[in-house]
C-alpha cells in the first residue's frame, strides 16, 4: 500500500535549488502528512500517443520555466498515474511553510493524465510484459460490404487499431463499408446462465471461447439478437465484429446472469486485455511524517522591492520580470508557443513592472483565479491560485504600483463611440488587422480581443500605451500610429477608450467579416425580428437583435420580457433547419433570464385575461408591443443605449383607456430604475432603465 504527501512528490524539483536561489530552511524539513487517503498503487495502461502528448504539454505549457527538459527526477520511484494526475487536476493550494509554489495550473483530466504518463514514463512496459489491463482492443478494417454475411478479413490491414472502454461503432475510421472487431478477455464473476443481447445496424457476430453465440444478420435498421450460455466463472475468450454497408450505425451488447438481473452494459472492469503500461514501484513506500534532510539555507537576500522578494518566494519570477529580476532561462524561452505569429516577444510571459498600474485590480484577481484569459493564443498556463491568496497579489499589486488618477476615464459619449468604431476599422488605423474583436476573428493575427480592455486596463495605461507601446514594451510588433503627442491623438486615443468600454456591445468595425455561419444572423442598422422558440420558455417568442450588440427576446404566449443579453445574436438553424421544433439558445454573452411574471395589473383590482393585440413597428424598425388588459390598451417598447462599461436597455410603458400597476420580475445581477412597482396614469408615458 502506498500512502504519502503528494506535496512530497514533486515539491523539491518543482522549485530547483540554484547558487541564486534560497535553498530550503532546515526548519521546514518535516513536511505536512497527505491529504490524501492510502491507496493500492496500480498499473496504469498507456499509449504512444499519450506520452507524445505529454511530453509536448510538459514542453509548451510553460512547465520549462521550473523544470528541466526531461522531467522530474527519480518520480516513478515515487507514485504512480493514478496519484500524480489527481495531483496534477486538483492540486492542494500550499500554505505559507509549504516548501512547493502554487502547483494549479487548471489543467483537464486528459492534460493531467497525458503529464503524468510522459513524467512517469520509466515505469512503461510492454504490453507482453504488462499484466492484463480493463478494456477491448479493436481493429476497424476499411472493405466493401456487398452483403449481411461475415466477410474474411485474411490478407486486409486494419485501417486503425486501439483500445477502447466500451463496445461500439464510435472508434470506426469511416461511416460507410467497414467492418469493426472487438477482442478481449472477458471476466465471468459468477458461475451459471448469462443472456447477451447484441443490437447492430447492420451486422453482427458475438464468439466466446471460440463458440459462435449470436448471429445478427441483415442489411437493416436497428435489431436485437437474444442468447444465452453456460458459463464458468473466470475468464473466457471474447469477441465481437460488426459490418456496415450504408446508413446508420449502430452497436450495442448487453449482459444479464447473476447478478445481473437486468441488461446492462458489460463494465469495462469485466474486460482485459495486453497492452502498454505504467507498473509503478514494487515496494511499498513507509507513510509520514518524512525527514527529509535540507540542504544548507542560504538566507533570502532583503532588498527595497519588498513585491519583488515575495513574488521570488512564490515562483512568480521564474516565468515573468519586475525591475531587473526574475524572467524565464534561455533554454525555457524557446519552449513558449502559441498559435498566433506574434513574434517571439509576444509569446513570452508579460513583465509585472507597474502592473497595479496597468491592470485593474478585478482583472487581476479573475485572471490569478483562471475566471479570465486574454492570451489564449498561448499555450503556456498561468498558476491558478485560490481566491484568498489571489485577492492577496491583487491587492498588493494595486496599493503599490497604482498612481494618482489611472482610473479615471475619458468623457463618454456617442459620438466618442462613432469615432472609435471608425478608428478600429479599415479606414482608420485597421486595428481589426491584429486584434478580435467581440469573439470575431480579423483578417491577420488574432491577438488580444479589444473587447476584454476596458475591463482589463486602467484609462491611463491604456493611453499611455496607445501613445508609445515601443517604449513600454520593446519587441512589440504593434507600431506607434500617434508619432504626435496633441490635442487630436488624444481625443483619438479616448475615443477608442470609450467604443472599448462597450465590450460585448461594442458596434463592429468597417472591414471585419463576422464568421461565416449559414444560420447566424446579424443585426444591421435596423432592428431584426425572429419569430422562434426559446429554451425554456415556449414556441411563441420574439427575438429583437439590434447594431447596439444588446438585444432581448419577448415571450408572446405569456406576453412578458424573458431574456436580455449581449454580443452575438442568435443562430437561427433550430428554427429553419427544425421548422421551429428545436429550441434556441442566445449566441452571445451577459445573458439574463428575467423571472417569469406578468407585469401589468389594473389599478382598480378587476381581473382581466390579457390579450396580445400585435406589435407595430416605427420609422426606424423598432417594434411596440400592444396588449389588451380589460379596456387599457398597453404600449411596451425597448432600446437599448451605450453607456460607459457597456449598454443598458431602456424600456418604455404607455396606457390608454385607464390606470395600470406596473411590478417588474427582475433577474439575478439586473438593476432597474425605478425598482419598486409603480402607477401609470391613463396617458401617461414612463421609462425603466435595466442594466446588468
């Protein structure tokens, strides 16, 4: 049985000890017991393919910047796969006596289990060498199928091979004229009667131990074959081929014996067969506490830059700079991808000179917690920290960088948006060559989305950077548009400040072609309709998209606003390719279910079933609502307008014919204004303001 602290495992080559580096105090050799329960150490079953994929993570992920190219020392003595990428997926966050950096990387089961074969790869052995592992080997052979019989397969090469979990047509290479073989061990727990139930389209044939036990022959849709065996407990030879010639496809075997009362799938567990394997260490390794003997402490040298000593104690400057510390070695800058050509200082890690100046503290905080990522193109991987100690950087990043006003912004206005919008464009300074913007891929190098800065960086920075982004950052490939600092780059440069500000909302540029999608539409100057059913709500909606990037859906059979949201608008293949049957969901982001409530009473208390008299459209294509409610007529109406930060909706109420009570439902994270139920007069026009 092995039981340790996975700190333990990987603590001491996470954080190499060099003749700059502090070496571990002696206080700190007695390591915390694991938080982890003990475990039986097992084989762990591998491939080529997932050791490639490792050790390209290991490469590309930024893990160079602590780690050497070849992994981590001596760790298959140590664990097994199973621990280390449990470790890898959900890491303990360390304490402050903990000798291991922050370790959460926000990595996938299949990333933490392809790392954890490539680092554990002493352990592989060869599938004669390996014990019997759960699961199938498969073979699919690409052949013409002329008929329901079995084909021969002598003298054919299977088209792919593998190992799979569960029967089924899904490992097939192509859809049509194929024949799949599944083979494997199969583990009997009880001796006595089992029934198999084998379904295919088309074909199918089920052997144990070589006996032949069901036939499923026909070029048709979907059968089922019933049969059952005497078998003994143990293990029994096994396979199953299946045929297609066209159509669909399908493959499934069932059991039912002792234990078994009802059909169901034969569990993985039940199947083995020879393959790869990681065999961790034969010997037990002793539980903790660990005396672990430390090297001799070198004393962390004090400087003036008190951040700089604590990011060094933390690992922050093994990948980035601040001052004239940290940054990666040569051997690791090489190792930094990305999928956009950005040059080779574009790939690198961000210097945190001035940070708390450039970025927003909340920026700061999401992106330390992996809320938010504006370099996706790369694919090194920032540290996931828990939110206690990511409020903590985030905090000391702002109280010591920030300056006197640089989160002051610009005057807003729409005429400010309109310039800006022209300014990103083709005609302008063609910003959309090199960013995205709004999700929408320009025509160039994807870089950072434009929509993500005014969340991002602080007013001043982004000023100052638009002025001289040579001098900020030396390399980059964004050239200097503004050689003048004046009167007109400034008002330029705010300009873009606040189309910015409008994020998901913000009106697209000239020159950018939103992706090509047959069913998604796109607003243009005037509003556009769709009738449609939404998810959740009911066959009879109407959704407005609108050129503000802020749209809402209104809900015709129970004559309520249900969604609000932002960006994308809506993707209309449901309706046209479903004849309405398939449910709609919004496209964009900052979506908002407002809850399901009638709005309207009359102010003398009678009871009226309300009734949609239609909508009707005005010279600009924005429609008003009409609704009967005994012998009020009701007008509800909405636009949306920019504001800084983004957009708001403002929807407007009119009655004729009597007084109405007026109680909106909201939704979690919208504001109104006015929020508390109010009378409209016979008459009478007011304005709600939603904002979220």
């Amino acid at each position: 049985m092995l039981t340790f602290p996975l700190l333990f495992l990987l603590s001491g080559p996470i954080r190499p000890i060099t003749a700059q580096e502090p070496a571990i105090p002696a206080e700190v050799n007695q390591l915390p017991e694991a938080p982890y329960a003990a475990f039986e150490a097992e084989p762990s079953p591998v491939s080529q393919g997932l050791l490639d994929h490792g050790e390209s993570l290991w490469r590309e992920l930024g893990c160079l910047a602590c780690h050497q190219s070849t992994g981590i020392s001596r760790l298959g003595t140590r664990t097994d796969m199973r621990s280390l990428a449990g470790f890898l997926e959900s890491p303990p966050q360390p304490d402050v006596y903990d000798r291991a950096f922050p370790h959460d990387f926000g990595l996938s089961s299949q990333e933490s289990a392809a790392l954890s074969a490539f680092l554990l790869r002493e352990q592989r052995v060869t599938a004669d060498k390996a014990p019997p592992q759960p699961g199938l080997k498969w073979e699919c052979y690409e052949m013409n199928i002329e008929d329901e019989s079995l084909p021969s397969i002598d003298g054919h090469s299977p088209a792919a091979t593998g190992v799979a979990d569960f029967i089924g047509p899904e490992v097939r290479t192509r859809d049509n004229h194929f024949l799949l073989r599944f083979q494997a061990e199969l583990l009997v727990p009880q001796e006595g009667e089992w029934t198999f139930h084998l379904t295919s389209d088309d074909s199918s044939w089920l052997w144990i131990d070589g006996e032949k036990i069901i036939s499923n022959e026909a070029l048709a849709p979907e059968r089922v074959v019933i049969q059952s065996a005497n078998l003994t407990k143990g293990v029994h030879l096994f396979e199953v081929r299946m045929t297609e010639a066209a159509g669909g496809e399908i493959l499934e075997l069932e059991w039912e014996g002792p234990g078994f009362p009802e059909p169901a799938e034969i569990p993985t567990e039940n199947f083995r067969v020879q393959r790869e394997a990681l065999i961790p260490p034969p010997h037990p390794l002793e539980h903790g506490p660990f005396n672990i003997p430390a090297p001799k402490y070198q004393k962390l040298e004090e400087t003036d830059d008190i951040v700089g000593d604590h990011m060094k104690l933390d690992g922050c400057l093994s990948c980035h700079t601040r001052g004239d510390r940290g940054g990666l070695a040569e051997s690791a800058r090489v190792s930094f991808v990305g999928e956009e050509d950005l040059g080779f200082e574009g790939r690198l890690p961000p210097s945190l000179d001035k940070v708390g100046h450039r970025l927003r503290e909340a920026w700061i905080l999401e992106h330390l917690t992996n809320e938010r990522r504006a370099r996706p193109y790369l694919r090194a991987r920032c540290v996931v920290l828990e939110e206690s100690q990511a409020k903590r950087w985030a905090g000391i990043f702002s109280r010591v960088d920030s300056t006197p006003g640089d989160e002051v912004e610009p005057t807003f206005a729409d005429s400010a948006i309109e310039e800006g919008q022209f300014l990103a464009g083709i005609q302008g300074k063609n910003c959309i060559e090199c960013h995205r913007v709004a999700g929408h891929d320009g025509p160039s190098i994807q870089a950072m989305d434009l929509a993500l800065q005014y969340d991002r960086v602080k007013p001043e920075w982004f000023l100052e950077w638009l002025q001289a982004p040579v001098k900020h950052r030396p390399g980059t490939r964004m050239p200097r548009f503004w050689p003048m600092s004046n009167s007109r780059s400034k008002r330029e440069q705010e300009a873009l400040r606040a189309w910015t500000s409008l994020g998901p909302a913000m009106p697209l540029p000239s020159g950018l072609i939103p992706k090509s999608d047959t069913y998604a539409l796109e607003p243009g100057e005037r509003p556009l309709l769709h009738g449609c059913s939404l998810s959740d709500l009911s066959a009879r909606c109407i959704a407005v998209g609108t050129s503000h990037r802020t749209h809402y859906a209104y809900d015709l059979e129970h004559l309520q606003l249900r969604w609000i949201w932002r960006g994308a608008f809506l993707n209309a293949e449901g309706t046209w390719r479903g004849r309405n049957l398939v449910e709609l969901e919004p496209a964009g982001i900052d979506h908002v279910i407002l809850d399901s409530k009638f709005p309207f009473s009359l102010a003398d208390k009678s009871a009226h079933e309300p009734k949609l008299l239609g909508w009707q459209l005005d010279a600009e294509g924005w429609p008003t609502f009409r609704i009967q409610l005994g012998d009020v007529e009701i007008h509800d109406s909405m636009r949306p307008r920019w504001i800084a930060g983004g957009s708001e909706f403002v929807r407007t109420f009119s009655a004729k014919g009597g007084d109405l009570t007026i109680d909106l439902p909201k939704g979690e994270g919208v504001e109104l204004s006015p929020a508390e139920p109010f009378l409209l007069q016979d008459g009478e026009t007011r304005e709600v303001i939603y904002q979220w």
